[in-house]
C-alpha cells in the first residue's frame, strides 16, 4: 500500500492510497452517484480527460466483465472510497486493480468521497491531480483544459455493421465518443449502422444514402466543435435525426442555441425527467457538464427538462423531422425507462421511407 493524494486546484487535500497504474495524473474531477455500472463508466468515452469519482462506497465487487465495455478507457483517474480486491461474479474476467493497470490510469482508495463530493457540489467542479507528494504550486493544475475531446474518441475511418435480423432501415451514426449499446439498439430493431468519424462532411454522410442520422454522446465543451456543428447546419431537415448527450446540445447549437457549463453536471443512473407537455417522469442515466438553453434555440421546441434543477433534457423538431435527448436512452447499465425513443426514431424513418 502506498499513500499518495488527491489534490484540487484549489488546495484542498485528501488523503488516500494507490491503486491501479502508479503514475500522477491532471483532470477535470467529477462525481458520479451511480451504485453501479462502473464497468460502463469507465469505458465511457464521455468521460474524455477527467479524474472519475465515485460516490457509492464500495467498488469492483463484480469485478471487470469486458463484453460490458462501451468503448475505449480515457478517463485520466479513477477514485472510490472502497475497492474490492476479490470479485465475485460469474462473468469476471478480472479484477479493477488490473484494469486500472492495463489502462495506465492511476487509482485512489480510502478516499473520504463523501467529503469530496460535498466539496464539488459547493464549489463547483475543479480540476485535480493525483500525485505522491502535495505540490507547492498548483498553477499547472488549475491551467489544465481538456481540449479536442471529440477528435481523441471518434471512429478514425468509416465502419459497416449489418442489421440483425432483417434489415429495415439504414442508419449513419456520426460518432462524437459514441457508446457501443446506442449500435445495439439499433441493430437490433433492424437497422444497419454506417458509423462515420467527426470529421465526416455533410456531403459524406448524406452520400451513405441514410433513412435516418444518429448523434451520439461525446465529451468536452459542445462550443468547441465548430466543424461538427457547421455540417449539422447542412443535415438539417435533410434526413430523420436522433440525438442522445453531446449530439443533443450540438444539434441544438446548430439550431442557433448555446449552451453552459453546469456547477457539478449531471453523472449517475438515477436523473429525474420530467415531460414537458405530459405527465410522466422517468429515471434516466446521465453523464454530462454541459447543457442546453432551451430558450436561445432558433427552432424546434422543449421536450424533456430534469425535474432537480430544471435544465433542458429534449428538444423536438417537428418540421424537421428531428429529435434529441440529454439522457442516455440505451443506457447499460442504467435504466431502461426510455427505450422507447429508439422506436420513435425508426417510426420516424417509416414515415419518411414511406412518403
């Protein structure tokens, strides 16, 4: 066991012991109230640049299962208050502690989160480094900026995945940090996936000859990405489009909207949304810093807002035949309260193979 520390850039200092890689490392720190998914949260590519806590206690009981990977590891460092060193599950390839290892991203245990998370939530995320030794000077760590978040986690090149079963519909998913379930879902309802890199041109995507266009989840600042939100100017009212997270807010930009950085954000399986011409309230999964002002958007209307602190979580298009959500809808592990949405879309596409 060795003893090393978190400290936050404004100095605050909290003790703890190492695990995983034994390397420092600088990040964005959040918190996520998850009780678990941590599997999923790991290989979140949402998570781009940021040191990663966890609020529920204890961690790694069911050890790392890799068919639950969303995508790529990118998270900078990984704190819990309690790590399981013997995991007990069928389906456990191996344990967090060598994950951590394989990764490069260096652990902390024995952390007091709960003092940690109360902190954040007063002040606001801040950025951190974990290190051995308590710096003198702190001014590289409050510089740290993460930056190209989206270019770091996109697709490099063009992928084709077949529908399963028989194929009703072709979908483009441009892919900002996308999760691998928001593929599943849509396979298995019949549609073959045509992933394409950030990067892709409108004219690129539209020559895919999609029935609909995907927006995926993604990291960063949602303002950073200029060329993303120029193309989405030019798919506009074009094709069916679905967007979850970051493909939300940059849809919502590319419909002449901003966006803000939120105190705390909102990361955890457990966000309260609530209908905003309906009754309903569902529990979603979420994983953002950013959101959505939905009243500086040009066109389109609120759809969904979070019923804590009533920020934008939907946006409907109807005359552009477009829709998009905050949440995470194919959330695993999360709940499964808004599936649904995935059988909008292809309704939507129906109605627009049909026309």
């Amino acid at each position: 066991m060795k003893k090393a520390y978190l400290v936050l850039s404004d100095g605050t200092v909290f003790e703890g012991t190492r695990f995983g890689a034994e390397t420092d490392t600088v990040g964005e720190l959040v918190f996520t109230t998850g009780m678990c998914g941590y599997i999923e949260t790991l290989t979140d590519p949402s998570y781009y640049g940021q040191i990663v806590m966890q609020t529920f206690p204890l961690i790694g009981n069911y050890g790392i299962i890799e068919a639950d990977f969303e995508g790529a590891c990118v998270v900078k460092g990984y704190v819990v208050r309690e790590k399981c060193d013997a995991p007990s599950n069928f389906r456990c390839d191996y344990d967090l502690d060598k994950f951590l290892k394989d990764k490069g991203i260096p652990g902390l245990y024995g952390i007091d989160t709960r003092a940690v998370t109360k902190h954040i939530r007063e002040a606001g995320v801040m950025n951190a480094v974990i290190t051995d030794a308590i710096p003198d000077d702190l001014a590289d760590v409050g510089a740290y900026v993460i930056k190209n978040a989206v270019k770091s986690v996109t697709a490099s090149e063009k992928i084709v995945l077949p529908a399963e079963g028989e194929k009703k519909f072709n979908v483009t998913l441009i892919d900002y940090g996308a999760k691998k379930n928001i593929v599943r879902e849509l396979r298995q309802r019949g549609c073959a996936v045509t992933v394409m890199p950030s990067s892709a041109s409108a004219a690129e995507i539209l020559a895919t000859d999609p029935d609909g266009i995907m927006l995926s989840n993604g990291p960063g600042d949602p303002a950073e990405n200029v060329y993303e939100i120029a193309q989405l100017k030019q798919l506009l009212g074009k094709k069916p489009i679905f967007g979850i997270c970051l493909g939300h807010q940059l849809l919502g930009l590319a419909a002449g909207g901003k966006t803000i950085k939120l105190k705390y954000g909102h990361r955890g399986v457990n966000q309260p949304v609530k209908e905003v011409h309906g009754a309903r309230t569902y529990i979603t999964s979420q994983n953002h810093g950013y959101a959505l002002v939905a009243d500086s958007v040009k066109i389109g209307r609120e759809s969904f807002i979070n019923a804590n602190d009533g920020t934008c979580e939907g946006m409907d298009y109807p005359e552009l035949g477009a829709f998009t959500v905050q949440f995470h809808p194919e959330a695993c592990s999360g709940p499964k309260d808004t599936e649904f949405l995935f059988d909008r879309f292809i309704a939507n596409m129906g109605g627009a193979h049909n026309a």
